[in-house]
C-alpha cells in the first residue's frame, strides 16, 4: 500500500542524513520514478524534505526534525535497539527491521554518536554458534506455519540415531541455551513434544490445517523439565580443566579444593549429553556416585579402547 510506503520513507529519513532514491526504489521495490512522487507527496503533507545533487546526493529531512518520544529516554532506546539487534541477527524478519527503523527515527542527529558509541560496548546476539542458513530456513517455515496453523512433515532420530517420519501440530519455537527447538503436537506419538532443530531432516509444510490445541508455554516448560530421571551426583575434576568446569556446571555446584582441583556435586538429568559431557572430560575427571554411572561410564571408556586395540 502507497501509505504504508510513505509512512516507511519517513521513517527511513528520520534516522538516516541522508540516502538516495535509487536505494529507496531497491527497497521497496518500485520505480525511482514512484519513489521522486513518494516525496513529493510526503512535502505537501508538511514533512520537510530536501534534495540534495551530486555523487552524494539524496533525500534527507531538514536539521532538528524529529518525531516526539515521548516517556523514551536515550538509554531505553538504546536497550530496544540492541535487544532488536540480536533478534534480526537469528531471525530474518521485515517486521523486526521496520521497528528497528522506528527506533532510530526517535534518536536525534545529535545523539547517534553517543549510540555508535554505546554499541561498541555491548551486544546481544541471540545466533547460536554454529547456526547457518540451513537453520534459519527451518525457523522461517516453522514461524510461517504456526502463523497459518499448518502442519508440518520431518525426519527426526531416536535414541540410537535412527531416523523415523513424524508430523506435528507446531505450536511454539523457542530458543534455549544454544539450540532452536520447536514445540507441538506429535500425531505419529499422539502427544507433546519438544523437537531440536539442529535434528530436523527434510522439514516439509503438509497442505493440512490444524486447530491449535489449548496448551500453554507454561505447560510445555513443565514438559521440558520432566525429560527423564534425575540422579544425584559427584563429580572430581583436575586442575587443568577448572575453565570447562566453570563453563558447564553451575558456580553454586563447584567446591574449590585446596589443591586446585574442583569437586562437582548436584541433580543432573540423566541423558546422552551427561554421559556424553562427562567422557569429554577424559582422565581429567572421575565419577565419585553414583556407582552405576562410574560403571556405565568405565564400560563406554573400555568399548572405546576397543576400537583401536584391533
């Protein structure tokens, strides 16, 4: 729509100096020719716009413009920036950058300075490491899918790496610790279930509407925390490996000993990645208790020796 359009260049001018029709046509996808009466249109509505010739020229709003922000101070905004910031960067979203643009339409000239200023002294990146184009693409179909209440077709491993179909109900993403997962409905298990999609293979959308069911994120948080049986734990770890341990373990579950090695203690949910954290540890760390995860751990440790004493 032409008002839409105009409403955005405005926005555009307000937190930019300066910038040309030509990048104004490429963003809207119009005509500079469109884009030469989009001023004109937004000058006679009362909106001071200026021309500006030559290799540097443009469009650009008269100094001291602004539109009024109201209760914002400069240290709000600069917290909804950064915060929008670190969306955009995992989630590729027109909506997310139009609100960035509003954003900074509300910081005058005078202070965007203070703002480059202040971005170089933090950042929020919601990107998990390793995430790429493959995941960004399953996000941006599971979002369109739960918009439209459309169910979705996958390849997704059992406990042993096996993969089987499954079609869900999507309801929800969400972004815990490093990883995506997508919330639903599993009608291949006939319940709810948590899905990472790191695992995903072959996410297709099925031609097949759903009606969300009544389940609340708070109900699928439930589930999360009940993911299997929790044992208690004690963990010694050598000197060397205090960072890891740091990086891994809760601080409140660290005992520092006085000869530099660290003692772990805790309830751990007992899964593939415990066993897996704790094995690469190596010989830097040993399973004090309890007893059956020291002896499932020194059985995966002498079936690994195995592999290289043929």
């Amino acid at each position: 729509m032409k008002i839409d359009r105009l409403l955005a260049i405005v926005t555009l001018l307000l937190g930019r100096d300066r910038i040309s029709g030509k990048e104004l046509a490429e963003r809207f996808e119009v005509s500079v020719r469109t884009i030469c009466r989009d001023i004109d249109a937004i000058n006679k509505a009362g909106i001071p716009i200026v021309s500006y010739t030559g290799n540097a020229g443009g469009y650009g709003l008269i100094d001291h413009y602004k539109l009024d922000r109201q209760l914002l101070t400069f240290e709000e905004l600069f917290v909804i920036e950064t915060a929008l910031n670190g969306m955009l960067s995992s989630l590729d979203d027109q909506k997310i950058q139009l609100l960035m643009d509003k954003v900074q339409a509300l910081i005058v000239k005078a202070e965007r300075d203070q703002m480059q200023e202040h971005k170089q002294k933090m950042i929020v990146d919601f990107n998990p490491w390793g995430h790429g184009r493959s995941e960004q693409d399953k996000i941006e179909q599971l979002r369109g899918a739960i918009k439209d209440n459309l169910m979705v077709e996958f390849d997704y491993p059992n406990t042993i790496g096996e993969y089987h179909a499954r079609k869900i109900e999507p309801m929800t993403i969400a972004l815990k610790g490093y990883h995506w997962y997508v919330y639903g409905y599993c009608t291949t298990r006939n319940n709810y279930r948590i899905f990472r999609l790191s695992r995903i293979n072959n996410l297709r959308i099925a031609l097949e509407s759903f009606v969300r069911r009544d389940k609340t994120i708070e109900d699928f948080e439930d589930l999360w925390n009940d993911r299997g049986p929790v044992t208690h734990l004690e963990l010694h770890f050598q000197p060397q490996v205090r960072t890891r341990v740091q990086d891994y373990f809760q601080a409140e579950s660290i005992t520092h000993l006085p000869d530099g090695s660290l003692q772990v203690k805790g309830e751990f949910l007992e899964d593939s990645w415990l066993y897996d954290t704790i094995l690469s540890f190596g010989p830097n760390v040993l399973v004090l208790e309890p007893e059956h995860i020291r002896a499932e751990i020194a059985d995966r440790v002498r079936r690994t020796a195995q592999l290289y004493d043929k």
